[in-house]
C-alpha cells in the first residue's frame, strides 16, 4: 500500500456492529478519533471475497482490533480468528458491561445481517 491512495479494510480479528445497529456509529466514530489524522500502518494478510483488504491497523504501538474490543465496540471474530489475547479482551468488556456490552441482550452484527 503506498502514502495516499485509499483502500477498502476489513479488520481482523473483530467483528463491528453494522451502522444501523445499536453502538454502530459509535464503534465508527470510535474509529475515526482513533485514527484521526494520523499515520496509520495496515498489516495486510490478503484479501476478503468482497475485494477488501484484510489487515490489523496500527497507531504507533496501539493496534485498533484491541482497541475496540478494550471500549466495548465489537466482538471477537473467534470464526475466524483464535487469538487469546483478542478474546480476553471481549470478555473484560463483558464482564464490566462497556459499550455495547451494556446493553441488556447485544445482537452480535452476523446474525444482525441475517435479520
């Protein structure tokens, strides 16, 4: 990927609300300051059916995955990804009902798009 072309990413390891979905735009906007405008790094691992890159994104030595699993604003994708690390950061955020955990029966966003 070189400085200043646009790409389409699919993030690894976690799984989003969709934008319509209760916590959708927040986990969007969480993503936009996280971002900002900033340097970004994308470790890609090639590409998803829909042409998507599939890719980790970093800021400096934060990685975004963890960082919305840590603010409550997604789900471990553990169909396609075994991480322990991403998994015991979606449990914490279970366990002290942040973000989305909150919510009294969150609807992860794969069965939100079977609906």
């Amino acid at each position: 990927m070189s400085d200043g072309d646009a790409y389409r990413i699919r993030l690894l390891g976690v799984d989003c609300p969709e934008r319509d979905q209760p916590f959708g735009d927040t986990a969007t906007d969480f993503t936009r300051e996280f971002c900002g405008d900033q340097l970004l790094t994308a470790i890609v691992e090639g590409k998803d059916r829909y042409g998507r890159h599939l890719a980790w994104i970093k800021v400096g030595d934060k990685d975004l995955s963890q960082e919305l699993l840590r603010a409550g604003l997604a789900w471990h994708f553990k169909k396609y990804n075994d991480d322990a690390e991403l998994a015991a950061l979606e449990n914490e955020a279970r366990d002290g009902r942040v973000g989305l955990w909150s919510a009294s029966d969150p609807v992860s966003p794969w069965d939100w798009r079977e609906q």
